[in-house]
C-alpha cells in the first residue's frame, strides 16, 4: 500500500537519466528510492576551497579584521598542568 505524498518534477540531462536507470536494482524501482540510496563525495576541505569560499563572498571590514588580529595575538596555548 503506497501513501500519498508530495512530488516534484526536475529535469536532467540525458546523461543523468541514463546513470539512473543503470543505478536501479530492479527495473521497476523508482528514481526517488535510486537518489536516496546515492552517497554523495563530501567535498574536500581544502586551503582553495577556503580561499574560493572568502572570494565568493562578502569581504569583512577594516573593524572585523582589527578584532580577528587583536584575537590572534592574543591567543595563547593552554597551560599544561601536568607540565612540572
């Protein structure tokens, strides 16, 4: 017995379409069950990817920047208390 549930209709490409039908385990299963069984790659974290990331978006003032550097400066290790 299938419920009703909301749908939406996308579009892909016919590249797309073609991975998903190879990616079904029967013939008859759905599109829907193919994309929620898909694992998708994280992206890598990266020092371009951060740097890709800071051009895209908004710059950080004169003041913001002041306070992150005074932060820096600022910041010290942990004491080590098993340090005799």
């Amino acid at each position: 017995m299938y419920l009703c549930m909301a749908t939406k209709t996308i579009s892909v490409d016919l590249d797309a379409y073609d991975r998903l039908v190879r990616a079904r385990v029967r013939s008859n299963e759905s599109f829907s069950r193919v994309i929620k069984r898909a694992r998708w790659e994280a992206p890598k974290s990266t020092g371009a990817s951060l740097l890709r990331l800071f051009e895209r978006g908004p710059s950080l003032s004169d003041g913001e920047l002041d306070y992150l550097e005074t932060r820096q400066t600022e910041d010290r290790p942990p004491e080590d208390k098993w340090k005799e």
